[in-house]
C-alpha cells in the first residue's frame, strides 16, 4: 500500500499473506523463563522465537501505586497470561509483548483493562477534547468500566458510528475472553485485521481524496468492510482495471528502487546518504553540485532546509525507527541552526509514528528517535549479500592471493603433498599469472613443491580452495 500526496509517495506498506504482521495480535501465552535480573520474562507463543516481556509493559505493574513490583512475583514459568504483540520479530530479537490489551476500532481503540478515557494528542483543542470525552461518556452503557481511547478521526464521526465502533469492540473482546478460557497456551486468540482492511480503518479520513485497488477480490472485501464500518469511505474505493500497472501508473515501483538506495539526491544538487545498522541509522547531509548563487553560509543552510523535507519523507517510505542520527552540513549561524530544527520538526509532525527531537549535540549531530513496530521496508525486500555478507566491500583479487599463500604455507609445514593446486575465481588466478606471478614463483620454491591453478566459475572473488595433490 502507498498513500500519495500531491502526486508524491508519501508512505509504503507491505504485508505478504504467508508472512502477515503480528503486531496487535492476542495470544494466550506461556511463561518459559523469568529471568529477573532483567525484570523480563520470556513467553512462548507459538512462534519460532520466544517472544520478550519488559516489567514496564505487565499491566499490573502499571496499575500498582507507590512501589514499583517485581517481575517474579508477578509471574512464575509455566503461567499461561494474556498478551499482545506490541513489536514484531526484528532481526534476531523476538516480538515484544504487553499485558495491556488495546483493540484498534475505526474511531476508538478499546482498553479493556483500564477504567479511564484517553484522546488522541493530534487533538489539540481543550473544548473539543473535553465535548469528546463527553459525547463518548453518554454512549457506553452505566456500568462499564472499561476504559477507551478517542482517535482523531472521531472528531467527524456521529454518534451512531461512535456507538457502532463500541459495539463492535465490546463483541471483539469478549470473543477473547471466551476463547481465553477453554484454549490451549500459546494459542492465537485475535489477529488484527489485513492490510487493505486496515487501511480503511486507520488511514482513511476527511482528507482521502480515492483509495484506488487493482485486485477485484480485495475491492470487493473493503467495499464489504467500509459498507458495514466506514460507510463515509465507500463512495471513494474504486476499483482500477486499467492495462499498466497500479503502482508503476503512478511512480510508486520507481519510489521503492530509490528506498533501498544508500543515496538520496535532492532537487537542488544536493544528496544525503542513508546507512542503516542494527543500533542506529545515519543520515549525512552533502551539498554535491549545489553552488548557489549567493554565500557559502547560504548554500549550506539552502541544503540543509531542502534535506528537511526529504529526511522526512524518506523515514516514512523506508520505515526507519529506533534511534536515527542526522550529520547536517555545519552551520556557523545559531540562527540557521534553530531554522532547520523547526522545520525538520516541522516535517516530522506529519508522521503517523511517534517521533522525538533531541536538537543539535554538542558535535553538531541531530538526535532523534521514531517508534520501530515493524521491520525496515529494507529488511522486509531485500536479503544480506552473501558474496560481502552485509558487509557492501569485498577483499580486493591481491588481499585473496596473499590468503593463498599463506594456506599453502601453513598446509607445507603440516602435509607433505606431491603438487599444491590452487581452485579460485578468474579475477585471483589472472592476478597470480600477473602481477603475483613472482610471489608464487618465490614460495613455490621455497617449499620445494610446484603449485599450479584452477579458475573455478563459481566462485566469488574471496572463495578458494588449496588442494593437495
């Protein structure tokens, strides 16, 4: 899925039908190990991995006043307990759970373990917010104490509809509740609903111009979705049967090869470079051809305004989280510092995710971090290299021919072979037929022994073999 604004992608969401997100999923789980010297435990859910539980996220300890609880006197191994999966499996890590249960409806989100009502911070107005929590108060029945949270599409929504969503959670948790009590541990009780469902749910609001669908089985299933829940979106969905391409049609297969590139160009002659590791993700601001055509100073701030927009944006399409350090190009002026700090929070504050500012470092780095819920558009496409491993360099065609003979070294003090032949890629032996030519003379003769060569096609520049004849 991509959302488009003003004819530029905006955001790209994947979802694969074998490999569906678990995100907001609810499991009965089972207590494998608490391990309380980190105040976690771990719960297995039915997944590969054992999926991680923090104190901070078991709701008892949220609920408890004054002393903070401990995990083990919370929980013991072999305890089935209710969780939700609040972050995907990431890398090596296993998902991270909640005891907090949160039912996304199309206006609210249902707590139904909490007692009070929450609004979204996106609604800023004091009146409105408090004619919210009024208007849902009157709605739920006298006696429920449970709790909700009042998302920022409500503010459109009519009683009806806001009834409607209560209704809609209330059924949902107590399918859960039932299910809860006669399943068996590490059992999935509540899956969150697919993609192009979600999108009606969560993306759709006064602003969605068309939600445009290329498959005619899923227009189907959204328009029988938004006929029953979002029936304000059911004149907007339509069904795309044209020759080319959906998202070719509208630059969004172009938009995902310049994602998974480490280079970003910016309109002006400038470019960023984006790398990503397991700890953190690097953005580095360079002016390139940009000249301007007035002072350094105001070339270098120029750039750095434009690198805004697109730092932005880029987190969004690749889905960046965690913790992300932007190198902008130095900046003498305290004045053009603070500029490019409003206008990347400026920026920022369109983000569905949460993000944080920390400002300027004392080496000129911007900190900031983006709540990660799910792998990197990266990690989710693309694979490591198995000639680099991740690495992104190989060892140059000499590194590898001075591996080679160290080996044959090391395999001459130990074996007492015929012949020594050396199996290795075309670029290795052409390099040893010419510039090593008299290395492998050298060391040929030293060990007394002949060595000869073997290009072997299939292999990459650092895979060899010495064999001993």
């Amino acid at each position: 899925m991509a959302t488009m604004s003003e004819g530029v992608v905006q955001e790209i969401h994947l979802e694969r039908s074998a490999q569906r997100g678990l995100v907001g999923n609810i499991y009965l789980g089972q207590v494998r190990r608490v391990l309380p010297g980190m105040q976690s435990a771990f719960i297995e859910i039915g997944l590969e991995r054992a999926a991680f539980l923090h104190i901070a996220d078991v709701i008892e300890q949220r609920q408890a006043p004054g002393e903070p609880q401990r995990i083990e006197h919370l929980m013991h191994e072999g305890q089935t307990v209710l969780v939700q999966v609040i972050k995907d499996p990431i890398g090596t890590k296993g998902a991270r759970l909640s005891t907090q249960i949160s039912i996304a409806g199309r206006f609210l989100v249902h707590l139904p373990q909490e007692n009070h009502i929450g609004i979204s911070q996106r609604i800023v107005d004091e009146e409105e917010r408090e004619h919210l929590r009024e208007r849902l108060e009157a709605l739920l029945p006298p006696a429920s104490s449970h709790g909700y949270i009042i998302r920022t599409s409500a503010e459109t929504a009519s009683d009806v509809e806001l009834k409607a969503d209560i209704d809609y959670l209330s059924r949902i948790w107590e399918d859960i509740r039932q299910k809860s009590r006669s399943m068996p541990a590490q059992t999935l009780l509540y899956q969150d609903l697919a993609l192009p469902i979600r999108v009606l749910r969560d993306f759709v609001d006064q602003e969605t111009d068309r939600v445009i669908v290329d498959s005619r089985e899923t227009f189907q299933k959204m328009t029988e979705f938004a006929a029953a829940y979002v029936q304000n979106a059911t004149e907007r969905v339509q069904h795309y049967t044209g020759d080319r391409p959906l998202f070719e049609l509208h630059g969004v297969e172009a938009e995902i090869e310049r994602a998974l590139s480490r280079r970003v160009n910016l309109k002006f002659g400038g470019y960023l470079i984006i790398d990503q590791t397991e700890a953190l993700t690097t953005i580095d601001v360079n002016t390139g051809g940009f000249v301007g055509n007035r002072s350094f100073d105001e070339t270098i701030f120029k750039t750095n305004l434009e690198a805004t927009q697109v730092i932005a944006r880029q987190l969004r399409l690749r889905n960046l989280g965690g913790i992300i350090i932007i190198d902008f190009i130095d900046m003498e002026s305290d004045e053009h510092r603070q500029a490019v700090l409003a206008e990347l929070e400026k920026a920022l504050a369109k983000d569905r995710t949460k993000v944080t500012v920390n400002g300027f470092t004392s080496l000129g780095l911007v900190e900031i971090t983006r709540k990660r819920t799910r792998e990197s558009l990266a990690h989710q496409l693309c694979q490591s290299c198995p000639t680099c491993q991740g690495r992104g360099e190989i060892k140059t065609a000499q590194t590898v021919c001075y591996e080679i003979l160290r080996e044959i070294l090391r395999e001459a003090r130990q074996y007492n072979a015929k012949e020594y032949r050396i199996l290795a890629a075309q670029s290795v032996i052409d390099m040893f037929l010419d510039e090593e030519s008299q290395s492998l003379a050298q060391l040929a003769d030293f060990i007394g022994k002949p060595i000869s060569l073997q290009v072997e096609t299939a292999y990459f520049q650092e895979q060899f073999d010495v064999v001993l004849v």
